[in-house]
C-alpha cells in the first residue's frame, strides 16, 4: 500500500515538473518585424490600389496581432503536432475550436432579440419590373432615344441596339439596377409613371426609353419570413464572438514589440 502511494506521489510531482516547464516556456513577448508590416502594406496596396488609410493600417497590424496569438496558443495546445500547414492555419484551426464552443441551436427568444436589433439588415429592397429600348453611347445615343420615345408616341416601331443584360426585368431589386445601369438611371426610374413609355434615361452605356409596368415599395419583412436567415446570421455572430472574447481575454498576457519609429 505504501509502495502504492509512492508511485502515486512520484506521477504527481512528474506531472508538476511537466506542467511547470511547459508554462515556463510559454514565451508571451511578441516581435513585429519591420518586414513584416511592410510586407502587408505592400500586399494590401497591390489588391486595393492604394495606400492604407491610418485605421486600415491599424486593422492590418491588429490583425497580424491576433493572428500571431492565435498561432501562439495554437502550438501551445500542440495543434501543430500532428499538422504541417502553415501559421494561418494553425490560426483557423483554433479560431474553429472556440467557434464550436457555441450552441448549435439558438433559442426562439435569442433569435427575436437578434432580429429585433439587427432588422435594417432584413429590409427587402424596392423591386421594378420594366422594358427598355437602349442606345448604344458610340451610335449618337441620345438623339437616337429622342427620336425613338417620339415614334412610341405615334405607334411607329423603334430600332435599337442590343442590350448585355437584355430587354425587359421582371421584380428587378434597385441594387441590382444602380449596378446595372447607374444611379443616374436608377433616380429616373423611380420616378417614373406606370404603363406607359418615358425617358430617354442616361446609363453608364448610353441613353434608355423605359415602359414601367410596375413597382413593388421595400418594406421590413416579419420574422417568420426570414428565420432561416436570422438564425444563420445569429449563429454566426456568436461565432465571431467566441473568438474575439477568447482574444480579449488573452491578449493582455501578451507583450506586443513594434517599432515607433518605422517609416514607410
């Protein structure tokens, strides 16, 4: 029996020695190189085009921040032990962990309480259901409408040219119009009067004589028409939630190393 307790006693203090060396060498100083922002400034202005603003460059080392404690605590838990992908992975992979965390079927309240405080996201735009005759900007395109809209009036047939996206637009939602056509034509459109032909509208692609058949008004839809969508969006927010209160919480052990004096 006393042998029994021994061995006990001696897995303990192993334990002990294991578990004090692996926090010992939990090293929470974190380095950002010069390289290394100049390297994501570099990046980041190859696919916007531009220099980051001071808050965008903010968010960049912000993110490298958190990406590099992410990875830390990463290999801490030892997920890179069986894993050869690179430091964003290992990243992923723990932010997977926390996201996980989070219960996988929201209650019917937590999910009112979501809409309710998020309903601008829900709003079903202002739709239109049109059909256009459209003038080519290199083929004297406003002159050509003018003539068009006149010869509609008379019952005359109208030539015109094609159009990419094609004649007539069934419950058109306005975003999609602006992207499609400009705002310029947009503001027009929802001018427009019903059941009979107006314009010419100027576009981004030329000019536009319009018949609007009808207009459906954006409105907030009930809950019920959009729950699947909630409750998406719902679990989703308390993922990011887990991760960020997991970086909260930890990030305060850490030391963060970044030259003041770094010119770019």
């Amino acid at each position: 029996m006393k042998y029994k307790v021994l061995i006990f006693f001696v897995i303990g203090i192993c334990l002990y020695v294991v578990d004090t060396t692996m926090n010992a060498d939990k090293d929470k100083s974190i380095f950002i190189s010069d390289q290394e922002i100049l390297s994501l400034i570099s990046a980041w202005k190859s696919q916007v085009g531009r220099d980051p603003t001071d808050d965008e460059l903010a968010r960049i080392v912000n993110n490298l921040i958190d990406e590099e404690i992410l990875y830390r605590e990463a290999l801490f838990l030892g997920l890179d032990q069986e894993d050869t992908i690179i430091k964003r992975r290992l990243a992923q992979k723990i932010s997977f962990l926390k996201e996980e965390s989070i219960p996988k079927i929201p209650s019917v309240n937590e999910l009112k309480e979501y809409y309710e405080n998020n309903k601008e996201k829900y709003f079903i735009e202002s739709s239109f259901t049109f059909t256009h005759y459209y003038f080519s900007e290199n083929n004297n395109s406003l002159d050509r409408s003018q003539r068009a809209i006149k010869a509609l009036q008379e019952n005359s047939t109208v030539k015109s040219d094609p159009f990419y996206l094609g004649k007539a637009f069934a419950d058109e939602p306005l975003r999609n119009i602006e992207t499609n056509f400009g705002k310029a034509f947009s503001k027009e459109l929802m001018e427009a009067n019903l059941n009979q032909w107006t314009g010419p509208f100027e576009s981004t692609y030329g000019h536009h004589i319009v018949y609007l058949n009808s207009t459906n008004p954006g409105y907030i839809p009930l809950i019920e028409e959009v729950l699947r969508q909630v409750e998406v969006d719902f679990l989703q927010m308390k993922r990011e939630d887990a991760v960020k209160g997991f970086l909260n919480n930890i990030r305060s052990e850490y030391t963060i190393f970044i030259n003041p004096d770094l010119k770019f």
